[in-house]
C-alpha cells in the first residue's frame, strides 16, 4: 500500500483518518474519536486517558468526540481503532481505503 494512501474509520460519529507506516499506524490531525462508544469492553481506556492528558486528544465541538490536536503515532491499526471506537477493534477489518472501501487487510494482500 502506498504511503500516500489515506484509510478512514467510522465508528458512531466519529470519522478518522489514518495509513500503516514502518513501525506502526499513523492517525491524522483533526480525526475524530468518540468519547463513550458503544462497546461495553474498554480495553485502551488508560491509554485514551494519557491522550487527552497530553493534549494529544482535545474536546471537539459536539460533546460526544474528541479530535485529535496532531497527527500520532500508534504502535497498530487495531490500537489506534480502538482509540477511536472506545472499544474493540481489529484494525485491519475495520480501516477503509478511501478510493475503493477495501480494508486494509484486502489492500495488503494486493
């Protein structure tokens, strides 16, 4: 996959943006994440709490998301999914190309 390819998550309201990079997955500023998504299983919550105490996730004009103040790096697309759901996620299955909606799971067996 290109690394000029931006993938997009939408969970609830929140819509964000981010690729796969070397050591990780990169997540976009101004992408945004929900506050209390539906899942009841909150396995990042901790991790979520240090994003919002470093100002790296920042209250968002609707109440019910966060946004992110710069673009961050996570360690996977799964983490970074479950940062933006407030929940569980598998990243490859749930990240979307944009041109085509394929996963990115599908993108990486191209």
């Amino acid at each position: 996959m290109s690394e000029g390819h931006w993938l997009v998550l939408r969970a609830q309201k929140a819509q964000a943006f981010g690729r796969p990079e070397a050591n990780g997955f990169l997540v976009r500023k101004g992408s945004t994440v929900m506050r209390e998504g539906s899942p009841r299983v909150k396995r990042d919550r901790e991790e979520r709490e240090r994003l919002v105490r470093l100002g790296v996730l920042v209250p968002h004009n609707d109440l019910k998301l966060y946004r992110f103040s710069r673009d961050h790096h996570f360690g996977s697309s799964s983490v970074a999914g479950r940062i933006v759901k407030d929940g569980n996620c598998s990243g490859p299955q749930s990240w979307r190309r944009l041109t085509d909606g394929k996963t990115l799971k599908e993108a990486k067996h191209e």
